[in-house]
C-alpha cells in the first residue's frame, strides 16, 4: 500500500501480465482493473459487504443480491432475450439482480437497489478526462449504469430507486450519487444509536473504512501479480 501511495515501482521494466493478455507496468497500475485472476470481484464484494453491514447497523433492514426486484426477461421462442432458456432463468442463471445492496425504505420513501462498482482514472480511455475533472470518470460511470440494459428505467417501473455507487480505483474517490449515500446513512447510523452529534464521524468512518478495504485490495492484486 505504501508504495502504491510513494508511486514506487514494483519492478524495473513492463512485464506481461501473468493475469491477463494485457501489459503490467512497473506500477502496479494495471492491477487495479485486471479482468483476470478474481481481484476485481473479491475487492466488489468487500465494499458491498462493508455497505451491507453498516446499513443493517443503521436499522435498515438491507438484504445482499435480493431476488425477484425485475421481472422475467422477454422470450424469444423458447429462451430469454439473453439466450437462457426458461429452466436457467427459473434457477436463477439469467436473474437479473440490480441489487448488490437491497434497501428496503430509503430516505423514508421507495426502497433502494445499491448497485456496487470500482473504476479506474488510469485506464487510456478516461485518462485524459481525469486529468480536467477527477469527478468526470465517475460521472460517465454512473451514467453507463443507469443505462445499461435500461437498468434505472426498469427499477423505476417496479417503485425503486436505482443507485449506482461509484468509487474511482487509485485515488478510492466515490461519485455524486454514492456521497449522498454515505452522508444519508450517516445520519440513518445516528438515529439509530440516539447520538446526533456522531453524525460527521460516522460518515468519515463510513469512508474511512471503505478506503482501507480499496486499498488493501488494490495492494494484494499487485503482490499477486508481481509474485511477492
């Protein structure tokens, strides 16, 4: 973590990637969004289960990769438009799950899907948007997720609220939407223990805690890549 932090390098030249077909520079920056070896999973599910818990702290009542919030994809003779036939989507292999984090009632209103994801500023083709605006990779993310199989206008038809929770790989920034969030749960957390006042620091906990499980993360998919 430490020398991801200095921007030391872990070796002295480019290597391949023992992941991926892809190049790891001396870095480690390439770790962060290898699509190989399940790093980008395991980091997913740590900050969904860190939101998970600290929701089910704040009497929320959460539920993990709820179920049945969509409804059946449209068939197309005899499978779904995805191609999965009506005995794998019953099993649940072509479920559509929104939800990575289900709220129940949220800001005293509709319940919530959560839905978790880390992108990097580093990749080539936002590198140079990062660059302008930190905020603008995030922005184009929450935007991909909303649209993405039309995810936000088909949770709005069944009465939910479609959340996209955002956080940027190397600098562990969160986006708009996802900041809003934790200052909500901040003061969902407060209530529930009867202290206002621990608001702030319920929120910077919050974040402070997720940012540790990033960059922990971040760090053993270099170890791994690296061969430390």
């Amino acid at each position: 973590m430490l020398q991801r932090w200095l921007r030391m390098p872990f070796a002295l030249t480019d290597v391949e990637c023992p992941r991926c077909d892809g190049i790891l520079d001396s870095y480690g920056d390439h770790a962060l969004c290898c699509s190989g070896g399940g790093d980008r999973t395991r980091r997913h599910n740590l900050l969904r289960n860190l939101a998970y818990h600290a929701a089910a702290a704040a009497n929320l009542n959460p539920e993990l990769e709820k179920p049945g919030l969509l409804p059946h994809r449209p068939l197309h003779g005899a499978n779904y438009e995805n191609g999965t036939s009506y005995s794998e989507e019953n099993s649940g292999a072509g479920a559509r799950r929104p939800a990575d984090v289900y709220i129940p009632r949220w800001r005293a209103g509709p319940p919530a899907a959560w839905d978790f994801a880390v992108t990097s500023g580093l990749r080539l083709d936002v590198l140079a948007a990062s660059a302008r605006d930190a905020d603008e990779v995030l922005t184009k993310y929450e935007d991909f997720k909303c649209t993405y199989k039309d995810t936000k206008t088909l949770c709005q038809s069944q009465g939910m609220t479609f959340t996209p929770m955002i956080m940027e790989a190397v600098g562990g920034r969160w986006g708009k939407i996802a900041r809003g969030v934790w200052s909500e749960l901040a003061k969902s957390s407060a209530l529930a223990t009867g202290e206002l006042e621990t608001t702030n620091s319920c929120a910077v906990m919050f974040r402070q805690r997720l940012s540790m499980t990033l960059h922990r993360e971040n760090a053993r998919a270099c170890l791994r890549r690296f061969g430390f």
